[in-house]
C-alpha cells in the first residue's frame, strides 16, 4: 500500500487486509517529547506493516502490548477485496482513562467484512507524556488530543474517501452503557472500599452538601438490592447518563444525532470485576465486544449477544457510510430530537426506551 510518506507492506488475513503499526508523526522523544506531534519523515522502500507498533508508556497491565516513547502509530483493517471501490473509514480512538490502551487491542475483522468498511485503529500519549502542563511548554496539556488530531489528519490524506472537505455540522452516534459505574464501584469494593447502609447517606453528604436529603428520597436504599448498587446508580445517572442526554440535546439542535444505551444485563465480564452478590449488569466498555474482538477474541458467548453484535456492526458501518445507521430487517433507529427517542441494544430487544425517567434526567436538571 502507497502512503503519503512511504509504501508499506501487510498482511493478507484472507478476508482482509490489516497494515499494523504505521508511523503517523515522528517518535515524541528528544527535543520532541514534550511538543505536539511532527509529521513523519519519508521512508525509503517499503516498510514493514505486519506487526503491531509499540503501545505509549503505561502500567504493564494483562494484554498491553510492550511499551515504548516511540508509539505514535496505527492500524488499518480493511476488506480483502475492494474492487478499486472507496469505502467509508472509521477511525476509533481508544479508551483507557488517558493512561492505559493501545489501539491494536482492537481487532477490527468483524467491522471491516460484515460493515464492508476501512478501520483504522490508533495510538496515541498517555499519562504524563500526554497530559503533563507546564506554562512554559506551549501546548502541553494536550500533547494526546493533538496525537488524535494527527492521526485523523492523516487518515484524511491518505483515504481517498475523507478528500471532499470536512465539515462541522455532521451525523453523530452517541451513547453509553446503562450501568456504566457499577464496574468502577465493583473495582473498589475490591480494593477493600465499604458500602454499607451507614456509609450511603455518608457519601451523599460528602458528594452532594444541602442536596443530600433530596438525593436519598429520589434515590432511597429500600429500592436497590444492596448500598453499592444505589450508590452506582446515583453516580451514572449523575455523571454519565443525563450529562450524555444534555449532550445529545445541544448535538440535536445543529446536527443528526442518534442516540442510544447499551443494556445487555449479561455482558460480556470485560473489566475483571468480580464481587459476589453485586452484578455488573451493561457495565463501562461492555458494549466493545459487540463491536470488536479485543485481544483478538470473540468474546459473545451467546446466540442472541451474537445477533445483537451483529446488528451493532451493521448499525455502526452503515452510519459511517451513509450518516444513517438504519439497514435493512433491522429495528429503525429514529433520530433524536431533543426529546427521544433513545435507542436500547439489548440481545433479541432492540426498541426505543424512557431514557430521561429511567435516569432520573428531570430530577438532575431540577437540583442543578
């Protein structure tokens, strides 16, 4: 493959093609550590593309590849037969908290042949490399979010696609998990944290002051089955749910958006979180196995999660084909207006759901 600054050479996986660990800026060592990425130097030849580059500096936790300063580079997927044809690209930017992942943990096979897309999957600065500020370091701070934007730049010149311009005002899938914090609170409890009937009113107090009160009545321990699960919840309709809904609002007035909750209360277990008598339910980044094989394994164990996989994938591609995810045989995803509807993915019950009363959202907006 002919890139803006050079060939490179990948692998034919039968039905794809994936190039791995491309070069999109200039290793941020040296005098570049602590600047905003360059653009990569020409190579002569054909560069070798076959295997992941290094993740960014981090934690040495299970399945992050080796480590290394010089990891500004990506990974394209994309069909093993294109026919001369230009196809959407879909660019995903991983999380982590700023201070884990790797974009090659995202193996992207199922998007690129059922979704007939290009994937490209990205790296980008970490922790204090990415995030340290310092007021005389110009643009230090977000030394990552300008390796993102480095890295979309480059795949807008070298995808013949992203060439007709950008624009602003364009379609947005946007969502999360309905369970969203139960991982998190889970990963303290095993960290030794206690939830106990006696500490909940406690953690009102601290989090929410004069507020307190009002919170324990919408939010009374009597309705969940245990301390931590009402306090999980307090804390994704806060800080996740409703904040996801008011943005969707403000997306709503200017562009096509389309909006929904990932709700598979058997998810696939991808955090580790294991506490017995506390179900995680659609936890943080459960909602990824529907859409990629991380660490390259398929990880739906069952026949309805794999239809909704399948159904995400078709959803996904098509929206970044068209701005519409809606595909034949399919639930019809309706655009959000400001109101509803949002869109619930749960295996064999894809349908719109009463997200703002669900969440609590007009209480929220009430004691803002």
């Amino acid at each position: 493959m002919r890139l803006s600054s050079g060939r490179v050479r990948g692998l034919d996986q039968g039905a794809v093609r994936t190039f791995s660990g491309i070069r999109y800026a200039q290793p941020p060592v040296g005098r570049l550590r602590w600047a905003p990425p360059k653009a990569p130097e020409p190579w002569p030849g054909v560069a070798d593309a076959t295997k992941p580059g290094a993740a960014c500096p981090q934690a040495q936790l299970p399945g992050v590849p080796p480590t290394s300063e010089d990891c500004l580079s990506l990974n394209v997927t994309m069909p093993r037969d294109t026919g001369g044809r230009r196809l959407p690209v879909m660019v995903w930017l991983h999380g982590g908290g700023f201070t884990t992942g790797a974009g090659s943990q995202y193996d992207a096979k199922r998007l690129a042949t059922q979704g007939d897309v290009i994937v490209v999957t990205v790296n980008y600065r970490l922790g204090v490399f990415g995030y340290f500020g310092h007021e005389e370091l110009a643009g230090s701070g977000t030394f990552a979010m300008a390796d993102q934007i480095a890295a979309l730049r480059w795949t807008r010149r070298n995808a013949a696609a992203l060439r007709k311009g950008t624009f602003h005002r364009v379609p947005v899938i946007s969502g999360g998990t309905r369970d969203e914090m139960r991982s998190f609170i889970g990963g303290a409890i095993m960290a030794g944290q206690k939830f106990t009937p006696e500490r909940y009113p406690e953690l009102l107090r601290e989090a929410f002051g004069e507020k307190a009160a009002a919170m324990a009545a919408r939010y009374p321990l009597s309705a969940y089955a245990s301390p931590a699960l009402a306090w999980a919840a307090v804390i994704t309709d806060g800080a996740w749910a409703c904040p996801t809904l008011e943005g969707d609002r403000l997306l709503a007035r200017r562009a096509d958006v389309y909006a929904y909750e990932f709700g598979d209360p058997d998810a696939p277990n991808v955090n580790g979180i294991e506490v017995p008598g506390f179900p995680l339910g659609a936890t943080h980044a459960t909602d990824l196995p529907s859409l990629f094989d991380l660490g390259g394994v398929y990880a739906l164990p069952t026949p309805a999660q794999q239809r909704l996989g399948a159904r995400m994938v078709g959803y996904w591609t098509a929206f970044a084909r068209t701005g519409d995810p809606n595909v034949k045989d399919a639930p019809r995803w309706s655009r959000f207006t400001g109101q509803g509807p949002v869109l619930s993915l749960v295996p064999d019950a894809v349908k719109p759901v009463g997200y703002t009363a669900d969440h609590q959202c007009a209480f929220w907006r009430s004691i803002a």
